[in-house]
C-alpha cells in the first residue's frame, strides 16, 4: 500500500481525539511509527495516532510504504483558537517565519507544503461551513511542528474549543479522508494581506489556484530573500507568486519574490482547464 497522506490524530486535540472517535479502528498496515502501526482508512491514506501534541511534535516521519514513492502528506485535524473564540474553519501551512517558535517547530523554519491537496481541503471546508453557515479561510503559514516532509493543518474552531460541536466533528470524519487534488490547479504563493486570507481563499474556492505558503504582510519584514527563496521551493509545482493588493508587489519587490501572477491568470472553476502545453 503506498500512501498519499497520513491523518495524524494527537491525544492531546480534542477535535483530532473526536473526529477519531468516529473512524474507530482500521484495519493496520505493515508500517509502524515508533511501534504504533499506520492503519488504512481509506485506499492510499493512513491514520496515526501520536502521543503528546502535535505543534511540538518535532520527531515524526511517516514513510509512504513504497520503496522510491515520495513521503506522504501529513494532515492534522486540530482545533483552532482565536482570540475571541469565534466558529471558523481553517486550513494553512506550517512553519516559523521569524525569530520566535512559540507554539511550536523552530524559528525561521519552514515546512514542505502540499498545495493541491490543501487547496482540496479548503474547498471541501468551504462546503462544511456553507451548511454550517461558518466561515471557512486559509490562514498564514504558521506554528510547528517542523517537519522535512509536506503537512498542513485543519482546524475547527468554536466558542468551547474544548469540545468540537459534533455536526462540525462528524463532516470532518466524512471528508478529511476525501482530500482529492485537482491536476489542473496551479501553483503559487501567496503574498500580503493579514494573517487571515480572504483574497487568496476566494481565489481557491472560485478559480484553478492552489497556494502553497501563506505569506502576509507582516512577514515582509521579518524574511530575507533566502527565506522567500525557501517558502517558494517548499512549495512544489509554483509558477509564481499572487498579491493580495497591487501595492504588495512593491512592498516584496527586495526580497526578489517568484514572477507576479495575476487573479485572472486561472481560470474559474466549472470552467474548461486552459491548456498551457502549447504556450
């Protein structure tokens, strides 16, 4: 069995210890990760249970069970805290863009992404909170754990984070094992705006873009042209880089970011992907 991503659940998140709850007990693979065995919970995905908290679990690597296959995706179901509380659903990309690691991973480290498989993961999202009526976004890439292989988060956040609300809990359990990529995205970064990222999520949710790292606009002051460098090559398949706003361009321009790509340059979803051989 060789897998494509990986459900990592941590004992210590109470949305990852409910939505488990509900998958039960899969069948176990012939992998193991420091003696707990991958289970398969569906075909060309795994299911890990991990000790502690996942933000700081800097150690994991999970194998894809093929010999030369690339390692799978790590996909963390956690819960999301604000600071008002507030119901949102949230996907984003890992890692430290300055000094500090907080909550987790290492200062100024960056995590492989997986931007198609998250742009599936937010669409899917986008479809919980529509009948949910909550909001549902990407976020900056930010916090730990610091891995070597592609990962990201989704999260559900509500007023008790403590306890997840089960309609939110049980559409989880439904599509996190469900997270199809569409062939036809394309790459980028993302560029200015806040740690919130409205622009970018309208863009995945209407249009063929997959983003990769989530760079906002505070974070122009606290990368170089290296680190920009890295959140781009750790962002597998990119063609360039979005902009939040026109004068975002100007505000990057010394860190020598990818070449601009505009909103426009993919097509809407529905629509007939464009054919970009021949260009």
């Amino acid at each position: 069995m060789t897998l494509e991503y990986v459900l990592v659940v941590s004992e210590e998140d109470p949305v990852a210890q409910a939505v488990a709850g509900i998958w039960g007990t899969p069948e176990t693979t012939d992998l193991r990760v420091d003696g707990t065995p991958v289970r398969s919970l569906a075909p060309h995905v795994g299911l890990l249970r991990r000790p502690g908290l996942h933000i700081q679990d800097e150690s994991l690597v999970v194998p894809s069970g093929s010999e030369g296959a690339p390692p799978p995706t790590l996909v963390f179901p956690s819960v999301h805290r604000s600071a008002t509380d507030t119901a949102a659903l949230t996907v984003h990309p890992l890692g430290n863009l300055g000094e500090t690691a907080e909550v987790g991973g290492r200062p100024r480290v960056l995590v492989p992404t997986d931007p198609r498989r998250m742009a599936a993961a937010l669409r899917r999202v986008a479809e919980v909170g529509g009948s949910l009526g909550w909001p549902a976004s990407l976020e900056a890439t930010h916090h730990g754990p610091a891995l070597t292989q592609p990962a990201f988060f989704v999260e559900i956040g509500a007023p008790d984070f403590r306890r997840p609300p089960e309609s939110a809990v049980r559409a989880y359990a439904r599509l996190l094992p469900e997270l199809v990529p569409d062939p036809s995205d394309r790459i980028a970064i993302a560029l200015g705006g806040g740690h919130y990222a409205p622009h970018f999520s309208e863009l995945v949710l209407e249009r063929r873009w997959a983003v990769g790292h989530v760079l906002p606009r505070y974070a122009e002051e606290l990368l170089d042209a290296e680190r920009l460098a890295d959140a781009a090559a750790k962002s597998p398949g990119l063609e360039g880089a979005l902009y939040h706003r026109a004068e975002d361009r100007e505000r990057w321009a010394r860190l020598r970011p990818p070449p601009m790509l505009r909103d426009s340059d993919a097509p809407r979803r529905g629509a007939e992907p464009v054919d970009r051989t021949t260009r």
